[in-house]
C-alpha cells in the first residue's frame, strides 16, 4: 500500500448513518479499496506475514493481531477511511486491541449465529471465565466495541457472507460467559467447532425467524458492527476462497486482557506476550493497557486526526 494511500482525506459519517447503526448495530459496505487493489494489499500482507522477523506467536491455527507484526495490517487499522467512520460512533479516543484473519475454503459451512461484547475466554483448568474486554468507570455507551470486517476478496452470499439480525444488540439472546463443548468434527450451528446455541438464555428462540440482512461485500469493501448485535456467515459454496479481516476497536478507558496472559481455544493456544494495543487515534488518558506505537518489527502505526465531524 502507498503512503498517498494512508493519508488520503476522508470523511465520517452522516447523522442518518448513526442514526441507522444506533437502530441496527451495523453499518455499510463503505468503500475501502479498489476491487483490483484489496488483492495487491493482501498478498503484501501475507509477504509480511512470511517474511516477518518478530512475529507475534507461533500459533498455526489462530490468525491473531497479525496487525502487530505486518506492516500492510498496520496501515490498514489505521486507515483515514475506517478510523474517521469510528470516530462518528466513538469520539476521537480509539485503539485497536485486537484482529482476527477470517478465511473460508471453497466448501466450508457457515459460522453459527454468535452475539458477544466482553469476548469472555474460558479457563478449563481453572472452569472461570475471564473477560477480555472490561468495561471500567470512565466508559460510557460510546466505548463499546465496534468490530470493522473488511473483505479482500469477493464476500457475497455464495462466497459466505456476513449475516446480520438488525436490532439484536440492544439485548441479550445469548450467554457469552458459559463454557462451550469443542468438537472439530460438529456441524451443527458452527462456530469454528463449538456449538453456540449452547450459550441461548430461550433454548426456544430462533434467530433464523427473524429478519435477516445479508451483507454482501465486494473486494476493498468494509462493514462496521457491534458484537452484541447478532452475527453468523454463509457458507462458501463457490470454487474460490473468502478473505476477510476483522479489525476491533475499543476507547482506552477499556482495560484489555485484564487477567488473561493465555488464550485457548479452536483448538490451538497462544501466549499473549507479545500483546499490546493500537492508538488509530487521539490518546490514551487512562494508562490501563499496554500501548504500542511501533509494530513488532519496528514499524511506526500511523495515527489519524479527527476531521471535526
């Protein structure tokens, strides 16, 4: 990616766009890059994530905060288009805490509808659960976490979509806090191995009766949503491979991986670190997380200013 693409001016969003996401929890497809660049920016990334001299953990099966080691990722979080977007929902104060690479093979099923805002991680060895995000004194309902999904290859319905319920965030159909029985082989309502209809307060209600928003997404194309409003995916039924990445963002007044030093799950484990959070933007008042202004690799994260939307 060029750095006249990094700066590049852009703009938030409109009142009746708010307005929208207030209502439904998501928002988009905005524009991000070009439909011939987003496979450019994505094979440089996965150059980086090769040629990466200081990569984040050793995992094979988690593709966790490849953001802090590749310098594509690293721009992109801190892209002008998606960080103004934010700050129409959040204010001027965003970091980014986490990323997570979503890929689906031609002939993969689809993710299981899942609600989520704490991203609770459950400790077997000790049967608690910790939450990753935790939501302290000085957070208000601007602070909640909002995740961009943007799509480096085709993203519609036959290639496995993102699928929305509008309106689920504003309460709670799931439990995120209870254990989840992990099975490789289960099929049922997946969740890359986990059966998150476990986790229904009502063992009775049925997302798929209520209305559904495909959110289909060209290359180069974003969507922003909470995690508490209900989500799952298509399955791929195309002959070629979806790429997404998802980039998630929190005010730093939120205290991340307060008491978690090890994530366990899909199958795989990583020590966490290596982590640190990510300023797109303004500052950090509250000192409560590790703050990294370069990547692992020495990188500088660019930064960018409010444009006074």
């Amino acid at each position: 990616m060029t750095e006249s693409v990094v700066q590049k001016v852009t703009q938030g969003l409109t009142a009746e766009q708010v307005q929208f996401f207030t209502e439904n929890g998501f928002i988009g497809p905005f524009d991000l890059y070009s439909e011939e660049e987003a496979p450019l920016v994505w094979s440089q990334a996965m150059i980086d994530m090769v040629t990466s001299e200081n990569k984040p953990h050793d995992s094979t099966v988690i593709n966790y905060d490849r953001h802090l080691d590749c310098e594509a990722l690293s721009r992109h979080i801190a892209h002008p288009t998606i960080v103004h977007k934010l700050q129409s929902l959040m204010g001027d104060d965003i970091m980014c805490w986490k990323t997570n690479i979503f890929e689906k093979e031609p002939g993969d099923s689809g993710t299981g509808w899942h609600q989520v805002e704490a991203f609770t991680v459950y400790n077997e060895a000790e049967t608690v659960s910790y939450p990753s995000l935790r939501y302290t004194e000085e957070s208000t309902a601007a602070t909640q976490e909002l995740t961009v999904w943007a799509a480096f290859s085709e993203a519609d319905k036959e290639h496995g979509c993102l699928r929305f319920l509008p309106g689920s965030h504003k309460q709670w159909y799931y439990d995120e806090s209870k254990p989840m029985t992990y099975n490789v082989e289960s099929k049922a309502h997946d969740f890359f191995g986990y059966d998150y209809s476990e986790l229904k307060l009502d063992k009775d209600w049925d997302p798929d009766s209520h209305e559904i928003v495909d959110m289909e997404l060209k290359p180069g194309q974003f969507v922003i949503f909470l995690a508490k409003c209900v989500h799952g995916s298509h399955p791929n039924t195309s002959a070629t491979r979806r790429v997404g990445l998802a980039s998630r963002y929190v005010s730093p007044s939120v205290r991340v991986y307060e008491h978690i030093d090890r994530l366990s799950g899909f199958g795989d484990s990583i020590d966490l670190d290596y982590h640190g959070c990510v300023l797109v933007s303004g500052e950090d008042k509250y000192g409560h997380n590790r703050m990294y202004q370069e990547n692992l690799n020495g990188f500088p994260f660019p930064k960018v200013e409010s444009d006074g939307h």
